[in-house]
C-alpha cells in the first residue's frame, strides 16, 4: 500500500484512474459520498468542516463521521484495533513509517511495580 499511497498522492485523478492503475478496489463509504480503498485494514470517513488557506497549501478540519476496521485486525478479547499486525502507514515530513511494534502503554513510565 505504501507504493500505491505515493503514487496516488502525486498523480492526478483527472489524468488517472487510480484505482484501476494501482489495482486497487474501490467501495462504499457508510456515511459519507466518497469511495473507500477495500484492501486498507482501516478507512475513516470524514466530513470537512472548515478549510484554512495557509499560503501554500490548505488545511482541512473535519469530523471522523465513521471508521471501518478489517475485522481480522481486532482483539477478540480487547475490541482493540491491533496496529502492529496491521500494517498501518504513517506519513510525516516527507516520509513513510511502518507502525512497528507497541513499545508501551500509557502511564508505562510511572507505574508502580508488582
């Protein structure tokens, strides 16, 4: 999906069927009117509130509206959604981050010892 996410941020859907040229099946969003990827472990739909001119680019601020997690990513035991397992894709500063595994929990710094 990392490869698919680059290209698609970079290419136009005027000049491009991205689905069809990254081989990707679209779906339907539950709430909102915009396709969702069927192969991403999780979508969250949004619905734009307020657009913010910042000179070079615009900034978005939306409401989650709804979320659809493959159902193959959740704890049985917890309801928890498992980043790890799922391969989820990060995007900060230019670059792409695998989630890696958990390496704490809340609070882990100042819990008291058993």
């Amino acid at each position: 999906m990392a490869y698919a996410t680059d290209w698609c941020g970079v290419r136009s859907g005027r000049d491009y069927n991205k689905f069809e040229e990254m081989h990707l099946t679209p779906g339907k969003a539950s709430v909102v009117n915009a396709p969702i990827i069927e192969e991403s472990p999780l979508c969250i739909e949004c619905r734009v509130k307020e657009i913010l001119s910042l000179g070079s680019h615009d900034m978005f601020i939306a409401d989650v509206v709804n979320v659809k997690a493959d159902d193959k990513y959740l704890n049985t035991e917890t309801g928890k959604f498992e980043l790890a397992q799922s391969n989820l894709l990060v995007y900060v500063h230019g670059g792409y981050y695998g989630m890696g595994p958990k390496i704490g929990k809340f609070g882990w710094s100042v819990e008291k010892k058993k």
